[in-house]
C-alpha cells in the first residue's frame, strides 16, 4: 500500500474513487430503480475469494462447511446488491458498524461485484502481508485508470517489474533514507517559512484568528515542487493553454483537480454489462482533468518518462501530510483541560530536550511524546479511511476504532502510544502506513515533516481554537481532510535561537569549491531557491551570511544597521581603498564627513545644477561623434562603447579635476601619459585589480605564507594609480595656486577648512573614487539599456519587440518635448523613460554583490541568530531576480514600473543604489545622466544590434559590464 500518509495520494485518490462509487452508485440505483441484466452478472476473481475464505477461517468467523468457506455476506437487494445502504459520504462508517454484526471479514454486492471488506488490524496484516501473492492486485475505477494511464503510479500500478523499478526509482531519489538527507535543508526551510508566516499574521493582527491550512499548503507545496522538480515554481509556460499558468493554478491542475476528479464516479464500473452506455457528463470531466494535468506536468518537466512518477510525487506530499498536521493540531489546540494537558505536556518535553534550540529532526528521537501525539493522529484519523480496492476493502477506519484492539477507540489519547511500549521507529503501528511490500514509500518523510513541524509549532506558539469550533469534526466527502480549515489562536511565546540553512561543503575549504566560477551571484540565486533568502556559506575559516531578497536586505541595511555597519574587505579591496573611500569605509565621523562633501561638491541636488551644462555638452558630443561615424560609413555597425565611455571619462575629470585632462606628466613613469593611459590606470586596472583573489583572505591563519603573484599585482596597480593621481593633484594644486578657481570637486576639498580635516593620502583616495564611479557605473547602466532596447529575444521582451519598444519611448518624447532635445528638465513627463531606467537596473544591476558587511553585535535577520563576527553579503542580482518579489523576474519588462508617475523617490525602488544610511551618493547624477543619454539617442537615431548580437549577455567577472561592447547599426531620423 502506497502512501496513504504524506507521500501516497494515489492511493488516497483510488481508495476515494472505489468507495465514492459505492456512494455514486447507491444514488443512481435508487433514482433509476432495479435494472434487469442482460446477461449474468461477472463473477468476482477466484482469488481474492480464495484469500477472504483463508483469512474467514483464520478469524473464526465462520465454520468450515462442505460446500464453501466464504465470509458472510451483508444482505442486499437482486442487482445492486448493497449499493442502497452506502448512500452516504462515510461508508467507512457503515463498513464499522456491519463489522459489530458480521465479524471483522464479510462481502457485500456491489452491482455486480463482490468486494470483501476487512475491519481488523490482524486480518488486514494477514491479506497484505501473509496473502500477498494472492491480493497484490489493483482494481480501478474508470477515472482512475484515465488518470494514472492504466495503473502506471507508484500506489497504484500492479505489483511486478514495473511498480518494483517506479518504486525503486521514488525511494532513491525523494522518500529513501539518503534522499531525504539530501532534501533535509529544503524541509526546515519550510517549517521555517511557515512560523515566519504564522509570526507575521499574529503581528499584523493579534485577535483575530488565522487559517492554518492556507499556509501550511502553499508551503508544502512548494516542497513537493522542489522535491519533484528541482525548483520552486512561481509560474511556467503552458503551449495548450498559450499562456503562462501561476503556482496556484498549477497546484489547482496538479492537485485539486486530480483528487476531486479521483472521486467522480462512472455507474458503468458497477455494471460493467452496461458499458456501451454512454456517460458524457463523466467523461468529459475526466477527460478534460487529465488534459490539463499532463499539459502542465509537461511544460514542468521535459522528460515524458518522469512525467507520470514524478506527477505523483507532486499530489503526494502537497496533500495528504496537510491532513495529519491539520488534524494533530487541531487535537491540541481544543479547549478542554485534557488537551490543554497534552499541549503543556508536548511544550515541557521540547523545552527539556531542545532547551533554548529549534527542533530539528535529530532531536525526533528523544521526543516519545511527541511520537505519540503523532502516532495517535494517524490512528484517530487516517488520511486514507479506507485503503484502495484489491478486489477487496481494507477498512482502515474500522481497524483503528475497534474495541477489542483499542480502549475506548474515539477518544484522541497520545498516551496511549506512552510509557516505553513503543519505539520511536516503530511507524508502523497504525494500519496508517500499511503493511508489506505495498507499504508506504513516504512514511520517513510523513514522518519528519509532520513531527517537526508539530513540534516547532508547539515551541514558538500557544495555540488555541477559534470559539465554536472544538466539534467541527466533518470531512471531506470520502477523505479525513477537515471540512472545516482549521482556524487558530496563536499566543507567542519566548524566542528561541533558531540557525539559518547552511548550503553544504568540504572540510576546510567549505563552499569555495563551488564558487570557481566568475559569477557568484548567480551561484548565490540558485542556492537560494533551496536553502531559502537568507543562508550561510563557509569560504574557509569564515562564515557569510547571504541575503538574496529585498526584504531581508532591507532589514539588514535600515534596521539592523547600527549591528552591522562595518565593512569586510579583502585583501586587494583593503589595499586599494585604504578604507578612505566614501562607498568602502566604515560607517562613522569620517564616512560622514566624505560623503558629505562629495553630496556638497559634486554629487548632492545643488551641485548637480553646477554641472548640468557639462552634462549636456557631453551627450551632445557623444550624439555628434555617433553622427559622424554614421555619415563616414552608414552600413557599418559601430561601437557604442568606445564612444560613450571616452565623453563619461571626461564628464568624471571635469567634475573631480575642474578639466578634461588630456595627458599629464607622471614623475615615477618618467614620461607623459595620455587620456587613454590614464583610464586605464584609474578605471580599467582598478577594476581588474579590485576582484584579485587572495587566497589568504579565506585562512587568516596562513595569512604568514607569501602569495607572491598576487602581491605583485595589487601592489603594482596601487602604485600606479597612486602615482597618476598624485600627478593629476599637482597639477590642478597648480591651477589653484595661480588663482585659476573652477567649479569642480579638488577645489571644494581643498579650500582651507576642508583640507585641514583631510590628508594628502585621503584626499587622493576620495578623487580617485570620484573618477572611478562616474566613468565605470553609469555605463554599465547605459550600455545595458540600449542593448535591450534593441532586443528582440522573445525571452527578454514578452509584450513588444524592439521597434514597438523604441516607437513608444520615442512617440513619448515627441509627445512632450515636440521638435526640441529632451532635457533634465523633461524627465519627470516622461514615465516610460523612467521605466526603461529602473528595469534596467533591476536586470543588470552595475553592482551584482554589495561589499561585504561585518556584523559587530549579535543581532537577528528574518527571525534567525545572526552572531557577531559574521560576515554578510547582499546579493543585489538575487534580490531583483526574486519570483516572489517580481513577476517574470527574468524578463526586461518596462512596463512594471508604469502607473504611479514618476517620482525621485522612485529610483529606491530597485536594490540598484542600496538602502539606507549607505544609500548611494551618486544615484541622482545616475540618473540623470543615463535617462537624457537614453532619450536623446532614441530621439535623434534609430537602433538596430548587429546581427547575432541579440544573445550577447555575458558580463566582465564580477561586474555587470557586458563582456561584448554594445555594437549597433544607426540611422538618423
């Protein structure tokens, strides 16, 4: 018997479907009265009358006669047979009540068919067990048979080869010991998410009682889609429906539907002598159930042979571990003084055993009250009353309410499974998980989930029932699903220290074998849809924490920034910066200080009206060049880059330096470098510089041991930098001492009283950042914009190709500014623009991962114990690529951010310029800068990528710089 508990609602779907047809049938038969066969009825199978003849003997039901050893039979009437007494929702009931009458084994009619049905723990032991060979058989219902392709799920497909490999299959890769180390992570990420939820709900409105089952089904849920299909799917792409479906409607086709159609009944299966008779109405609903299943499982997985196994996989643990959870809590939280006991006495065990710690499922085994609880819910209320046809019945609800084998049955006692008779790894003793080779492949993760997540819910909660509910007892139609979601009160209590997931590594090196690559924040995102927003990570000796949402990272960077405000640099970054840069250093007198004389000097709202004319002077000169390369040659593409990052370059020297230096003479060269040299040293090679790796940095410990390869590159690009930029101070020291005063950012920091506050070696180090940041970031911006302006990739742009796109920020140009050149001025009546800027940032973020942060007192982040001398990380990339933040994530879609108008607010509305005390100083200029460059080339030019350009999105190592320059064919409008 296959999963009848978390893991095996196939089987609850076949045990729903034979006995909703005993309740169809019934129905049907009453209505339509008694129909006269046209031949004689089909006799039941040799062999299962044979079987429910041994085990009759074996029970003493009956004595041996001469002629035959069958069990009694149930009186009925001719044709329909018993149909007429299993009217109602709960013939588990019924089935109990004839077993007072007719002894633990007796057959009924129905239609038809002659079903044995059994009502004791030892007899039903014996059929799955001892009369295996005899009874390994499925009989479906027509719907079933439809929706399992003929038997071709685990629970329920005939004993042989096939269900041995499909089992085989499921144990090894999702429900087996060592597959569930595996998916360990994944299911305390879950029960976490749910107290998170449960703690959120309870804050936002402490008295009024919430549904359990809302929560704990989309989390589970999204378990069993990671389990089944390696991720947690927020939506996906069906060709049939030529639509994306969400995770709802994919629970809805996968689940809901599949278990309601399970239980539609075809009246043909009891007469099958009628089954030339058509049944529209039923086919129809099956049919169409089944198209939209295997639609959907498709578009989720690739391979059709998985389809099936893995299809199952997906109802199993979504639905029937909810009815265990439901059920056990709804036990503890009723009002009487028993269950207030029980639920005290749960609390005193965990505290015992765990103490101030979260429960984890090491600690299951020390917990035998908590086993009890568990094994008491799965008796008192299976998921699966009755246990799918084997041309007999197993009546599961009859085993476990019989008198002779349980003392006063109805009645919910978990002590009953107390006081050392029983053994924390004896599941099996309920019928709940079955017996035999059919036993049930999910009970170990039946087992760990709902435990767990009973136990941490006990330890972080007082619960009690919403008033009137203690007697809502009701299921589901033929299911122990609650008719009734169960609503709570829930009283929190004392927080206990709960650890954040940790994504699994070596000894001693711990995940840095993972990180190889160049592009860790995408590592970081794919760990994060299992181990959840927020993990931690091993790089050697240290340990980082990784936030990968907006929410998390917000928490860190407004509210617990007082605990984690200093910075952890490597050892080419702490080389490079000294600590003295405004975005590098640590925050306090001297951070504050830079970055408000960088926001007074050249960065700040007042400033930026100083050097508006150069700004413009530059896009003018980038549209001239751009116009010019055109007219020499119009069909050949050209590069975008080399012509925007040389007018940006002189944009950062006239705002730092007061000119657009065109070479200077660097003493320790010993020669006149030019313009291009002194990129290259001030922006290219610090930024190559800057992403050296020390190997040192991860084991301080050997931080005695030289690295001399490295060494010699950071000291190199430090000197040169330092040299360049000492001969650029001069210089303009120069200027100044002539009288020669200019707007720019050297002559606000060298007025007296600023100069005082700072060294020669800082004031360096702040003109260098300057420089560095206005030329490097606002092209990545800038570049990427263009480049998906151009796109035509249909899995960049869903809504429009490119031309539809450039047509609309252009006819919103000329909508607004007519014939004259968009300026700053016009970018607040211009929300399109506004969108292309922001969404472009959102999707290539300049800055993937924030610098490190050092957490210097123990604090908490998303509910978990963050302790000090921890690193962090904020992985911007991730936190834009968020499905639950962002619909369709991986799209360039503009449109999102349309509807509000534009405020310059709306620039935070992304993670591009941080959060915070360390937002990012130079985010208006940013903006500025990037908008009008956008409007002013769609304005004057038409774009086209070079053919075979639109798949180009690889980017420079850690940087979000394209690793391909933008090329582009222009034509003048």
């Amino acid at each position: 018997m296959e999963a009848f508990v978390p893991g095996g609602a196939g089987a609850a779907a076949a045990a729903m479907a034979a006995v909703g047809g005993f309740v169809a049938a019934a129905a049907l038969a009453e209505r339509a009265g008694v129909i006269a066969p046209r031949k004689r009825p089909n006799a039941p199978p040799v062999g299962g009358f044979v079987a429910a003849a041994a085990l009759a003997e074996r029970a003493g039901v009956i004595a041996p006669r001469k002629r035959s050893n069958a069990p009694p039979a149930v009186p009925g009437l001719p044709i329909i047979g018993n149909l007429h007494q299993l009217k109602e929702k709960k013939p588990h009931q019924t089935f109990a009540k004839w077993a007072e009458i007719y002894g633990p084994i007796y057959t009924i009619r129905t239609g038809a068919s002659s079903v044995v049905v059994l009502n004791s723990t030892e007899v039903a032991k014996e059929a799955m067990v001892a009369k295996f060979s005899s009874i390994s058989t499925r009989k479906l219902s027509k719907a079933l048979t439809v929706l399992t392709r003929d038997k071709s799920m685990v629970a329920t497909s005939d004993y042989g080869d096939f269900h041995k490999m499909v089992k085989r299959y499921v144990m090894s890769s999702m429900l087996g010991t060592s597959a569930q180390k595996q998916f360990r992570d994944t299911r305390d990420m879950m029960i976490h998410n749910m107290l998170s939820t449960f703690h959120k709900l309870v804050k936002d409105d402490p008295h009024a009682p919430l549904i359990f089952r809302d929560v704990f089904k989309d989390e589970l849920f999204r378990l069993s889609m990671i389990q089944s299909l390696g991720e947690d799917v927020s939506s996906v792409y069906v060709d049939e429906f030529g639509r994306d479906i969400s995770k709802e409607e994919i629970y809805n086709a996968t689940v809901t539907d599949m278990m309601m159609c399970a239980i539609e009944v075809d009246w043909r299966d009891f007469f099958p002598y009628l089954s030339w008779v058509p049944n529209k109405s039923f086919e129809t609903r099956v049919f169409t159930t089944e198209t939209r299943r295997t639609a959907v499982m498709r578009a989720l997985i690739k391979q059709q042979k998985e389809r099936i196994v893995r299809g199952e996989a997906l109802i199993e643990a979504a639905d029937t571990t909810l009815v265990t959870t439901e059920w056990a809590m709804y036990e503890l939280a009723k009002n009487p003084d028993k269950q207030a006991r029980n639920i005290e006495r749960l609390y005193q065990e965990i505290r015992e055993v765990c103490g101030d710690e979260a429960v984890t499922e090491e600690h299951l085994p020390r917990l035998p009250y908590l086993n009890a609880v568990f094994q008491e819910t799965l008796r008192r209320h299976s998921p699966v009353p009755l246990i799918p046809p084997r041309f007999m019945v197993i009546n599961l609800y009859g085993c476990n309410m019989n008198k002779k084998e349980w003392e006063s049955p109805e009645e919910w006692a978990p002590e009953r499974f107390a006081g050392g008779r029983f053994k924390v790894a004896d599941m099996y003793k309920t019928m709940a998980f079955g017996a035999g080779r059919r036993v049930c492949a999910g009970s170990l993760q039946a087992t760990h989930i709902a435990c767990a997540a009973i136990a941490r819910f006990v330890q972080e909660f007082g619960w009690r029932l919403r008033e009137g509910d203690e007697e809502k007892v009701d299921t589901v139609q033929l299911t122990a699903y609650k008719l009734h979601p169960l609503h709570v009160h829930l009283t929190p209590r004392g927080r206990i220290k709960i650890s954040m997931l940790s994504v699994p590594g070596l000894p001693i090196i711990g995940n840095l074998h993972q990180l190889k690559e160049k592009k860790p924040h995408q590592t970081f995102a794919k760990w994060s849809k299992t181990y959840g927003p927020i993990y931690t990570i091993k790089t050697g000796a240290s340990s980082v924490v990784v936030l990968n949402s907006t929410e998390v990272a917000k928490e860190a960077m407004i509210d617990k920034f007082s605990s984690i405000s200093t910075r952890k640099l490597p050892k080419a970054m702490s080389v490079l910066t000294r600590k003295n840069m405004v975005a590098i250093s640590d925050y306090g007198d001297y951070q504050k200080m830079a970055k408000r004389n960088i926001m007074i000097g050249m960065l700040g709202f007042n400033a930026q009206k100083q050097f508006r004319g150069t700004r413009e002077r530059m896009i003018s000169n980038v549209l001239s060049t751009l116009h010019k390369l055109v007219s020499l040659d119009p069909h050949s593409p050209l590069n975008f880059r080399d012509v925007y990052i040389n007018e940006l370059f002189s944009l950062s020297l006239i705002q730092s330096l007061g000119e657009d230096v065109r070479s200077v003479y660097v003493e320790e060269f010993g020669r006149e470098i030019s313009k291009d040299e002194i990129f290259d040293v001030l922006v290219h090679e610090m930024m190559m510089c800057a992403v050296e790796a020390d190997w040192r940095d991860y084991f301080p410990y050997l931080s005695w041991l030289p690295n001399k390869s490295f060494d010699t590159i950071v000291s190199t690009t430090e000197f040169r930098r330092d040299a360049v930029m000492n001969a650029l101070i001069k210089k303009q020291k120069e200027r100044i001492a002539r009288g020669e005063a200019r707007a720019s950012y050297i002559d606000f920091l060298l007025e007296a009283e600023r100069s005082a506050q700072l060294t020669d070696d800082q004031l360096m180090l702040l003109l260098s950042e300057s420089i560095l940041a206005a030329a490097d970031t606002v092209l990545v911006t800038t570049e990427w914009t263009i480049n998906f302006a151009n796109q035509t990739n249909k899995q960049l742009i869903v809504s429009c190709s490119w031309h539809i796109d450039q047509e609309l920020l252009y006819q919103e140009i000329r909508e607004v500014c007519g014939g004259e050149a968009v300026t700053e001025d016009d970018l607040p009546r211009l929300p399109y623009l506004n969108a292309v800027f922001h969404e472009t940032l959102r999707l290539h973020s300049p800055v993937p991962v924030l610098p490190p942060r050092f957490v210097h007192d123990d604090t908490t982040l998303a509910g978990y114990d963050v302790a000090a001398g921890t690193q962090m990380m904020i992985n911007v990339y991730a936190c834009h690529m968020d499905e639950k933040a962002w619909e369709s994530p991986g799209e360039w879609s503009p449109e999102r951010f349309l509807g509000e108008g534009f405020e310059v607010a709306d620039r935070y509305k992304t993670m591009a310029f941080g959060a915070g005390r360390r937002t990012c100083a130079g985010s208006l200029q940013a903006m500025n800068i990037a908008c009008v460059a956008v409007a002013r080339l769609v304005q004057e030019l038409e774009w086209r990528l070079r053919e075979g350009d639109g798949d180009k999105e690889d980017t420079m190592q850690f940087t979000a710089l394209k690793l391909d320059p933008l090329h582009v064919h222009l034509k003048p409008r």
